[in-house]
C-alpha cells in the first residue's frame, strides 16, 4: 500500500465528509461501515492502477478523476455490503455490527441507497461515456450475482461455470471495470486498458473463491461472522462443489438436500468438504486465477506501483495459508 497511502488519507476523510456534509443523520453509519476495519482493497487497487498506468503513459501524477473514481468505487461496494446485510439479515461484519442491526433496516436501505445515488452522480460529472458504460455495468451486476445466488440456494445441480460467473458479477465486476477505469483516465492504449480489466476480473475471482475458502477454515472470529455461514444458508461455493464430485458427494448431498436439519449436520457436512478435497481444489482454481491476474500486468513497465499490484496477488493467495 506504500505508494498509495496518502491517496487512501485523502480518499478517507473525502467520503466521510461526503456523506456527513449532505446527511448529517447518516453521519454515525457512514463511520460505522467506512471505519469497519475495512482494508478498502478495491480504492486502493484503483490508485495502484492509476499510478502504474500513467507511469506508462508519461504523466506526471494521479488526476482528480482518478481519486473521484477511487471514491465511486468505495462507495458502490460499501452499498452493495449494506443492502446485502439487510437481504441476508447479518448481525455482524467485519467483526462489528452491521448497519441494520446497530441503526435498523430502515436506515441501512437509505444509507446503501445513498451511496449507490451519490456515486452515480459523481460517476455522470466524470463526463466519460466509458467509463460511465463501465461502471453503469457493475450495477446491474450486483443484482445479477444477488438473484442468482438466491436462485440457486441448496441447487446441487450447479456447475462450476456458474459458480465462477455469480463471483464475477457479485465481486470481481467492481474491481475489473474500475481498474480499466482507471487506465482510461491515464490516456492508456486498448490494449493495456483490457488487461487492467483482466486483471481486476482475475484478481476479483481470486479474491471470492479465497473468501469461500475461508468460509470453511476459519473460526467466528477471524471471519467477523458465523462459520460456515454460505453453506448453512445452500449458497454452495467452489470447495463444496468440487466436493460433491468426490466420493464423498453422496454423503454430502444427502445433507445438503435435509437442509441440516438435525443438530451437527452442518459440522458433518464441512468435514466432507475438506474430506473430499473440496478445500485443495479450491485452492488450486485460486492459484490459477491470480496467475492469470499477474499474466496481465505483463504490459506495465516496472515501477512501485506495478509491484504493489504484484504483491495484491501474493495476499490475495496468502489469506489460505
């Protein structure tokens, strides 16, 4: 994060006066979800492309356009975070309360409301028909990846393609269109601004299926919530389906079609996943995903930046270990 510190100092203070100024209201939610203990990984990928892409480009610094977008993209993924405790009806995030637990649903649907609407606007006054086509994008994605994670709930005819393309509108949409954002802003040719966007979506897939992973080996409080908690509600990840294709699938799918009805169904079914290797396979499909993120950056001349976009992939992967 070195190069981009006080990038993410300044983007910081700009989105809680952004909401503070025009909502005073929803000032005490505006810190509650951007003072989360949050590493704000995706304004910071934002600003390491910015930073790398116009090294390539000859420009001498980061524009106000490339901080506005930093910000949009923070904002639309803390939306989609809020508005997705309240569809889930999480009580925990992070470790911390969640917003319609500590505020009430009503004004966590205003707060991710607001955001969403701030960001669009700030999004329009960048008078970028890209860019805007670009994001307007990840919008819509959201919705996608929520409706058909709910339309596949405890569906143990789910593939893996699918599994992958519910990741990428859900997670690795934001991070994709905004880093080809960003190398749009730097003046950057099509074919650097396609491999920032291969980047980020590579990027992004690796991060979900890390996130998954985690789901099944961490405890309550590393996770910030309960364990195991995709799985109990039939949102079945990357580990379970290679699972399923186990020998152990049969013993596992038997549980998941009860529902875990019976007290401990939940624990058995988790050990058939790592029992079967549903954990290892994940981990491979995570490190093909991240290798095909730093096969993008291939077109980046070396710099600090660029460096930093390498070890973005290294922690991604490291989170497993």
């Amino acid at each position: 994060m070195a190069p981009v510190r006080k990038d993410m100092e300044i983007m910081n203070q700009n989105l809680l006066s952004i909401v503070g100024n025009r909502h005073p209201m929803l000032m005490a939610a505006a810190e509650q979800i951007f003072g989360a203990g949050g590493k704000k990984l995706r304004p910071a990928i934002v600003m390491l492309t910015s930073r790398a892409t116009c090294h390539l480009s000859g420009l001498r610094d980061v524009t106000e356009r490339h901080r506005r977008l930093a910000e949009i993209t923070e904002m639309m993924h803390t939306a989609s975070l809020v508005h997705d405790d309240v569809v889930d009806e999480s009580s925990t995030r992070r470790g911390a309360s969640t917003v319609n637990t500590k505020f009430g649903t009503r004004i966590a649907v205003l707060t991710g409301d607001f955001l969403f609407a701030q960001a669009s606007w700030f999004l329009a006054n960048l008078e970028n028909l890209e860019v805007i086509k670009l994001m307007s994008q990840v919008l819509a994605d959201f919705a996608n990846g929520e409706i058909s994670q709910e339309g596949n709930k405890f569906d143990m005819g789910l593939t893996l393609q699918q599994y992958l393309d519910k990741s990428f509108y859900k997670t690795a949409s934001l991070i994709a269109a905004s880093c080809k954002s960003a190398a749009v802003f730097s003046g950057s040719s099509v074919e650097v601004k396609n491999a920032m966007f291969e980047y980020g979506r590579h990027l992004g897939l690796a991060f979900q299926i890390v996130d998954d992973i985690l789901d099944f080996t961490q405890t309550a409080e590393q996770l910030g919530k309960p364990r195991g908690q995709d799985l109990a509600g039939g949102n079945l990840t990357a580990p379970a389906l290679f699972a399923l294709n186990s020998e152990v699938g049969p013993k596992l799918e038997e549980l998941i079609e009860s529902e875990f009805r019976e007290e401990g169904d939940l624990e058995r079914a988790m050990a058939l996943v790592e029992a079967g290797g549903g954990l290892a396979a994940a981990r491979g499909l995570a490190r093909q995903e991240a290798d095909l993120a730093l096969e993008s950056l291939s077109c980046l001349p070396e710099c600090p930046a660029k460096h930093s976009m390498e070890l973005l992939v290294d922690y991604v992967l490291d989170r497993i270990y």
